[in-house]
C-alpha cells in the first residue's frame, strides 16, 4: 500500500481526500472493516482516529485468562 501511495493517485477511504505522494507513513494507516475481516483501503490518521472514536466502546472482550 505504501508503493501505491508513492505513486500517487491514492485518496483516504473514509473522506476522499487525496493522500499526498510525500505524506509520512506516520499520518496514515490501512483502515480496517468494521467487522474487522478485511480492509478498505488508506486513510488519514485523522480519519480513521475518528471513525475509531466514533464507534460504541466493546464490552465483551476475549481475554487470554479469565482473572479471579
């Protein structure tokens, strides 16, 4: 993904802005489904940091050991 955002041509999957050819791989990342089995593409840091706030916190958690 980061070659393809090098190349250009490349827009955040949440708000279709353009993803810079220059942009650091620190101000964006590879923004997931919501049911968390695939990925829908690049997006702004900012974007996908406020999909993530936006969404209900999880209640149920997988823990490795269940603590008394």
């Amino acid at each position: 993904v980061a070659r393809l955002i090098k190349g250009g041509d490349q827009v955040c999957c949440r708000c279709g802005a353009p993803l810079p050819p220059d942009i650091p791989s620190m101000a964006w990342h590879l923004d997931h489904t919501e049911d968390r089995t695939g990925y829908l593409g690049p997006a702004h840091k900012e974007c996908n940091e406020k999909a993530a706030r936006a969404k209900p916190k999880r209640q149920n958690r997988r823990r490795s050991r269940d603590w008394f």
